[in-house]
C-alpha cells in the first residue's frame, strides 16, 4: 500500500495550485467586471479575443460559451447542414462529432494512427463520398495532427479543413501556432484546459473576416442589429468574468505549457518498463501536453496498482466516438476502427498538470517502471 514520501495524493489534474498562484490578479480582474456590470459579451470578453488572436497569429478570434458551441457554430458558418457528411476521428472526445451532428450533417469516422494515436490521413480518402464536405482534424492530448496530409486531401477534393484545437493551446506545427491551418480552429476554456477560464467558455480562431462576422451574428440571436434577426441564431455569448479571467491566465500559458513539456519530456526519457506504451512525437510536432496518455495490456490491474500507491490516473476515452450508443444509428462495428478501438481498451493519462513538483514525478516514474503486468 501507499507509504512514499509522497504526502498527498497524485491525480491526473489538480487546479487548485494554480488558481492559488493568481487569485489575487483574477479577483482584481472580477472587480473591473462588476464595476463595468460587463456580464455578457463586451470590453472584456472583446479584449480576450484580440489578445487570443495574436496568441494564435490569426486576424480573428470570437469568444463563445463552450468549446461544444464553438465546434458546432463553426459548421454553420461553414455552410453545413443536413445531407452533408463530415470526416471526423474515431479518437477524440464526443463533442468533435457533436458539432457535425448539431446542424444536421452526419459525421463520418475515420480510425487513428498505431503510434500517434491522431486522425490517420492514409485512410480517409476511402471514406470521402460526394456529400462530403468538411475534415476535422483534432490535435488530441495537445499534440497536432498531420495538418499538411489532411490539407493536401482538402485540396485535392475541394473540401473544407476545421482545427479542433480544444486542447492545443500553444501547441505547434512546423514552428507555427495551431489555429491558423484550415477554415477555422476551435478551442476549449473549460476549466481542466492549459488555459481554462473560471466558468464555461470557449473559442474560435479564423482569418476570413466573413466568418468572423456570420460567428458573431450566430452567437448573438442571429442579430447584427438588436432586435432585428436575419437567420436563425443562437444565445452563445462568452461571460465577462470568463474573458477577464482568461485574459489573466494567457499571459501564463507559455510558461504553464514549458512546464507540462518538461514533465512529459521526464517521462517520454525515465519511464522504461516494456508494459508501457508512450505516444509517439513527430519532430514537426511540438505538443502542449494536455493530457499524457500510455497504453498497457491490463489497464484494470495497471490502474488499481497506481491507485495503491497513491496515484490517480484519468481515463481519456474509454469507448472510442462510432461505437458510442448516440451513434449506433450510424451502423458502425466492432473492428471498423482497430486502432482507436485498442486506444480505448488500453489507455490511461497519466498525471499532468504544470504544478506537479519534481519530488512528485520522480514518484509517478519509479511507481510506473515499478509496475509488473503479471
């Protein structure tokens, strides 16, 4: 049983060292929102959106309610509605396929890589029909996908390319922030994200100003002018405590984001047990590391092992999104998409956030090549 030095117990994430770090800037923060009683939209949430644009080094940004909403607003200002088709992962979290499902659309999944775990490019082109409108790329766990394979099929068959970028914030591809490569990128600010505002939120990044303004129409009633409404909209405004909040937290990203890649690169170098399965890292690839997933043969066995020795891993996803009874419509098996479907029987995330302390990944790592798979 547990009796480590460890005095408290490791989980997967742990917000609370962070919020410690900043409560008094956040606070401030909320003051200027209350003064402004800036609720709803406004300056702040307008001042997060050009401060997140630059991060991204897109002209445009517009704050939404949820990562979900972002995703699914997205597809309407992408034009995609019912009868269409959407390539979409296998392996990613439910609310990718969501967005696709919300306007109509039926999303098509395609299975992820054996090393990367990502959207595998060689076996989307056999998936692509004449209602195909769209590819979602997700660059899952903080790591981008192959955005010049998946580009380069957009091209080839005149589709659209969407960044579900939910949880990627800072990450890079070829040296460039992620957000910038398709139409447009969806993010995430649900609190457990490297940046995660203080509530719900969420975003998307784009460098078409025609998508700028039909998103702003679509959060807001479907209004440009009060009260008079051209389309069918929706009321997915981000909150000014959320903007004010996140604006706070993006000036620590990068730091935030060094330090999650100094505890996976701790990992990826000390961790040797053979019962252990890392993820693979492209050189063009710089991750974030939102999440560390592994795999191993007996996750149950591996879990309750870690659990003993007080350590909480997470469990990112256990049933991959075609076999999911939302979409057992769709008529997808068991065996359609192996290696997602392998990834869901064999994962687990291993703690990462960027106050974990050196004592404590010395832990997590001498309790992982500790393990034996029996």
């Amino acid at each position: 049983m547990y009796n480590s030095a460890i005095q408290e117990k490791i989980s997967c994430l742990d917000l609370k060292g962070q919020h410690q770090q900043i409560k008094d800037e956040i606070f401030e923060a909320f003051e200027k929102v209350y003064e402004n009683t800036a609720f709803s939209g406004g300056t702040f949430v307008e001042e997060f959106e050009n401060n997140f644009a630059a991060f991204c080094q897109t002209k445009y940004a517009v704050g939404v309610n949820n990562g979900t909403s972002a995703l699914h607003l997205a597809m309407l200002a992408l034009g995609i509605g019912k009868g269409d088709e959407v390539i979409v992962p296998a392996n990613t979290f439910i609310a990718t396929a969501w967005g696709v499902s919300y306007t109509g659309a039926t999303p098509v999944f395609v299975d992820c890589t054996s090393d990367t775990w990502q959207l595998d490019a060689s076996k989307i082109e056999e998936k692509i029909t004449s209602n195909t409108k769209a590819i979602v790329g997700v660059h899952l766990y903080g790591q981008p996908f192959d955005v010049d394979s998946v580009k380069a099929i957009c091209k080839k068959h005149n589709l659209y390319m969407l960044e579900d970028a939910a949880q990627a914030h800072g990450a890079t591809y070829r040296n460039k922030p992620v957000g910038g490569f398709g139409e447009m990128a969806c993010f995430s600010f649900y609190p457990g994200k490297n940046l995660g505002a203080c509530g719900e939120a969420g975003g998307i990044v784009t460098n078409n100003p025609t998508y700028q303004e039909h998103l702003f129409s679509l959060r807001n009633h479907g209004t440009k002018v009060r009260y008079y409404h051209d389309e069918l909209g929706f009321n997915m405004r981000m909150g000014g405590l959320e903007a004010a909040s996140l604006d706070i937290k993006l000036k620590y990203l990068p730091e935030w984001n060094n330090r999650r890649r100094s505890i996976a690169q701790r990992y990826q170098q000390e961790i040797k047990n053979v019962d252990i399965q890392l993820q693979t890292q492209p050189q063009w690839s710089d991750s974030v590391y939102h999440l560390f997933v592994v795999t191993t043969q007996n996750r149950d066995r591996f879990i309750k092992y870690l659990n003993e020795n007080g350590i909480f891993p997470g469990l990112h996803y256990p049933v991959p999104c075609h076999l999911q009874k939302a979409y057992s419509n769709l008529g997808y098996r068991e065996g359609d998409c192996p290696e997602a479907e392998y990834l869901a029987a064999h994962c687990v995330s291993l703690p990462m956030y960027a106050e974990l302390t050196d004592k404590e990944v010395d832990y997590v790592i001498s309790m992982v090549n500790a393990y034996k798979n029996g």
